[in-house]
C-alpha cells in the first residue's frame, strides 16, 4: 500500500526538550498577560500557573544541560 503522507521529521531528544522550552516560554508568556487582567483569586490562579510553567520549564533546562554536558 502506498502512504500519502510522509512520516515526520526524526528528532533527537535535544530538539524535542528545546521545543518543549520554547512552547513553556510562549505558555508563560501567556499566562502572565492573562494574570494582568485579572484580580483577587483569578490573578492568583493565573500566577500560580506561571509558577508551574518555570517550574516545568526549569526540568527541561536542566535535561538540556546533561546533554550538553555528555
């Protein structure tokens, strides 16, 4: 049987944790303007998230950096 479509790119393991940051980065980015606008305990949900965010984000740093060091 013939595939229409193409099997996607391979990725290394670097380039999925560096995606990964960027998408953390855009989501913070999000998070924050979101949190501008709100007040009271919706503000601090939305900071909460962005809490998240860095945190999750710092993990993948930290797998770049094994990497890199390898």
């Amino acid at each position: 049987m013939v595939k229409i479509t193409p099997d996607p790119p391979e990725k290394s393991l670097e380039d999925s944790l560096s995606q990964v940051s960027g998408l953390l980065r855009c989501a913070t980015a999000t998070a924050c303007e979101s949190a501008e606008n709100q007040t009271g305990v919706k503000r601090d949900l939305a900071f909460s998230v962005v809490h998240l965010i860095d945190m999750a984000r710092a993990i993948v740093d930290w797998s770049l950096d094994q990497l890199d060091a390898r």
